[in-house]
C-alpha cells in the first residue's frame, strides 16, 4: 500500500475529536463500512462520485483518494464506525482549479447519519 503522507500532515492534525466525534485518517480496515456507506446511490453522485458496486471499488477509493494527506474519516465515538468523510485539499490535491492560497473543503455524510447533526 502506497503511503500519500506529506508535509501537508505536519501541518494537519492526525485526529480531532469533539464531544460526539473523531476526525481520523482512513485505514484499509474501514473498506467494508465504507462499502456500506458509499454504494448507496444518494451519496456518490452529489459528492461527485459514482458509488461504489464491489468491496473492491471501495478499497481502492481507500488507497488512491481517501488515505491522503488532508482527508479523515468522521468516526461515531459511540460506535467507533465511519459515519463520513471531510477533506481540506489544498493546490494541486484539490479537485477545482484554485489561486494560490485557496482550498477546497468537501464531506459527504452516509445516509444512517442524514439528521443526527453529525455535519
């Protein structure tokens, strides 16, 4: 598994937690709740994605897009799952074509959490 850890991370806390939440970096171990969350047709598509059809689909996503520098998952402390995901993505990580300075952020939020203010 390739690493995509930089200097963005120094920068960029490990993990953040509030009362209900933990902000964490992805882990390959997150691939099944991730399918569960992200092959529901509601999430992909407004995120900008299509969503995922194997397990497979969502462990690659996990390795290639979600374990980067900038990105967390939005952990439930009650159940210690994947809930989400936020990403700051900053100069050349971000999707839009941005000026110097400026980042991007972005989250989805799976479908179980819609109207529990997690976001």
């Amino acid at each position: 598994m390739k690493e995509m850890r930089s200097e963005a991370d120094r920068q960029h806390p490990v993990q953040l937690e509030t009362d209900r939440l933990i902000l964490r970096r992805w882990k390959q171990e997150d691939a099944e709740e991730l399918f569960g969350l992200a092959c529901d047709p509601e999430i992909g598509p407004a995120a900008g994605w299509s969503p995922h059809q194997t397990l497979e689909d969502s462990r690659q996503v996990l390795e290639h897009v979600l374990m980067v520098s900038g990105t967390w998952a939005v952990v439930l402390k009650a159940t210690g799952k994947p809930a989400g995901n936020i990403s700051l993505l900053q100069g050349k990580q971000a999707n839009l074509c941005l000026a110097e300075g400026e980042a991007e952020i972005g989250y989805w939020i799976g479908r179980a959490y819609w109207g529990q203010g997690v976001a």
